[in-house]
C-alpha cells in the first residue's frame, strides 16, 4: 500500500472512530431524533388542523343558529286600532218591492171586448184597462127589472086596498080578519119589491164591472187576457196585474246587535248593481218589531221616492243603513281576528317583537270592519291576517306595508 492510500485509510479510521481502538457511533441514534421531530410536526399539525375544523364548525353551527332563529321569526303586518265614527255605514242586502202589487180578476162573465193598456203602459187610478160584453148579464137585468115593475104595480094595488079595508074596519064595516088579511097582503108586496130592488142593484153592479179600471196609479205589470176570451166570473184568472213603483219599498235584515240603533226615518243610500256609481236616497219607515229566532235579525222595511220610475221591483240592491256609533269604542279590519277556546282574539306585537294573544270584547260587527268596546288601546300593534299556529310568545318581524 503506498503512502497516499494509507494517509487516506487513517483518515476514513478517524472520522469512523475505529482509529486508537474506539468502536465506531450507531447511525440509528439520528434516525431516532428525526423519526421524533417528524412526529412532533406530524402532531403539531394535525392539533392546529383539528383546531381550526372545531373553530369552522362552531362558526357554521352558530350562522345556522343565527339564520334559522331569524327564519322563525314570523313577518308579519299589523295595524292600529282607530277611534270609531260617529255614524256607521251598515251595508246590507236588500230587494226592491213595489209599494202595491194587485192582481186585477173580472168580477162578471163574458168575452173581453177590448183592452187599453199593456205590460209597462203607465196608468192612473181610474183608467179604464179593458171593456167585457156580458149578454147573459145583460138579459138577466133586463128580466129582473120586469119583475121589480110587477112587484111595485102589486104593492101598489095591495097598498090602496090596505088603505080601503083600514077606513071600512074603523067603521066596522068588515071584520078583522078581512083587514089583517090586507095588511098582510100589503107586507109581502113590500119584502117583494125590496127583493127584487136588491137583485137589480146586484146585476147592475155586474154590468159595471164590465168596464175592468186601474185601482190605482201604477203599471201594468202582466196581462193575461185577449179580446175574444170568455171571462168566467170567480175564476181566478188574472186579467191583469198592477204595481205602483213610486215609491218602493225595500226590505233589508238588520242583525241583533244592531237593531237598537234602528229608528223610523234613519237615512239610507241604496245602489243597483247595473248603475252602482248612481245612489238613490232612502229611508227607515218601520221595522217587523220581532227578531227572527232562526236567523237573529230584525226585518226592516225602507222607502225610495223613485219619481222617475229608474229603479224596477224585485231587484236585488245593496243597502248602506247609516246608524249612530259610538265614538267611544274602538274599530279593527275583520281580518285581525282570532278565536281562542271559542271567545274572539286578536294577536298585539309588543316593541321586543313577541306576541301577546289578547282576548276582545266585541261590540258590533260592521261587516270589513269590527268594533270593540274592551281590550285594546289606539297605540296597539294589532297583526293584519295572523299565521296559523300563533301563539303567546312568538317572535315575529314586523314588515312595512308595500
């Protein structure tokens, strides 16, 4: 081995301690201590990961927290109660009746002659509206006023011999019995007369009705007849019928809590579904002055000049009543109401946004709109069209009204 090789060799010996008799360092000592700090960066690592996924996690957990507790709470609309009116519009259904609705019968027989008049034809009381020949009438009366002539030529003549035998008894020229057989004769001519007078007056009174009049100013509403139809007398076939529309009457059904208010000479609009831009005026003229067990209302008549004859009968009309209120009281939309174990309710939001389900007392319902006498104040939040489910302690997120 020459001199370079062996410098080298001691070299390699010294650095690997095998030189001066030293054995030489295990290598796994440094695999020990790196395999130790792998693990120690290996687990500070997996801490701080750990670490942020709880943090991230809590983070989540508490946004979805947040945003189902703001889900929860209800949006809502409300509304303060307002002070009552002293005079209250009640809004009603009604029906349009003519004022008088007659039938018209014929009250002889016979065949209608002629008519006047037609459906709608106004008339006056009076007006003639058809004419009847009657020759069955005719001939009857003629007969009965032959048979009243004999009757008074007999009671004549029985009349001058009551007058001779009354002279010649006073005389006692004749016996009783011939003067009470006189007097007897004389009696019974009368009652005939009389009879007779009666059954004259009773077919003239026929013969009269041949001319059929209007018994009132109104219009013809129906006819039934035409010229040529035999007309039997009783046998209730309408010749004609009548209505007088001006004015007209209306009837409405006023409910119990109202009918207190209700007093003769109330004022009243009224208006017609083809023209409900037009009202006509009206006015309370009397009341059935009993409620209907079965539906709790009072009927109640009004009346409606109609002058011009716009307004037809038997049209179905829409009422407004104007009754005085009661401007103590407070007014709510119908809409707020709520019903708890069967007493009336509303839902109010007080300023931290819970809910507080308050009982009412109800004075009279207005249709769209309620009055109540107890239980609420002007400054209450009164929740407009309450979810379903509300209860004591919901929170709730008041939007404005769009």
């Amino acid at each position: 081995m020459n001199a370079p090789e062996t410098a080298m060799t001691q070299d390699a010996l010294k650095e690997t301690g095998h030189l001066h008799g030293k054995s030489p360092a295990k290598p796994e000592s440094k695999i020990k201590k790196g395999f130790k700090f792998f693990l120690f960066i290996g687990g500070t690592l997996f801490i701080g990961i750990a670490f942020l996924g709880i943090y991230s996690r809590n983070a989540r957990t508490l946004e979805i927290q947040r945003l189902t507790d703001k889900a929860a709470r209800t949006l809502v609309h409300v509304v303060h109660p307002t002070r009552a009116i002293e005079t209250i519009s009640l809004q009603l259904p009604g029906q349009t009746m003519p004022y008088t609705d007659a039938p018209i019968f014929a009250q002889t027989s016979g065949y209608l002659q002629k008519w006047y008049f037609d459906i709608g034809a106004d008339v006056k009381a009076g007006a003639v509206l058809a004419e009847i020949d009657t020759p069955q009438v005719d001939a009857q009366l003629a007969q009965a006023q032959a048979q009243l002539k004999v009757a008074q030529a007999t009671n004549d003549l029985s009349k001058v011999t009551y007058d001779r035998f009354k002279d010649l008894f006073q005389r006692n020229v004749i016996a009783a019995q011939d003067f009470d057989t006189a007097a007897d004769n004389y009696g019974q001519n009368q009652a005939t007369v009389i009879a007779d007078q009666a059954n004259v007056n009773r077919l003239e009174a026929l013969e009269a009705f041949k001319i059929v009049r209007a018994p009132f100013d109104g219009i013809v509403t129906a006819r039934n007849t035409d010229i040529g139809a035999y007309i039997p007398s009783g046998s209730g076939t309408q010749l004609f019928r009548m209505a007088r529309i001006s004015p007209l009457r209306v009837y409405v059904d006023v409910p119990e809590s109202f009918t207190e208010f209700v007093k003769v000479g109330a004022e009243a609009d009224l208006t017609v579904g083809r023209v409900a831009e037009r009202k006509y005026p009206a006015r309370v003229v009397g009341t059935a002055g009993a409620i209907n067990p079965t539906a709790k209302r009072l009927l109640t008549e009004l009346e409606v000049p109609n002058k011009t004859g716009e307004l037809f009968p038997g049209a179905y009309v829409q009422v407004t009543l104007k009754i005085e209120g009661n401007n103590g009281n407070l007014t709510i939309p119908a809409g707020t109401l709520l019903f708890r174990s069967g007493k009336p309710a509303v839902g109010v939001v007080h300023p931290n946004g819970t809910v507080e389900i308050r009982e009412i007392a109800i004075n009279r319902d207005l249709g769209s709109q309620l009055e109540i006498s107890q239980g609420l104040s002007e400054s209450d939040q009164i929740i407009t069209s309450p979810p379903p489910g509300l209860v004591d302690g919901t929170v709730v997120i008041i939007t404005k009204p769009t």
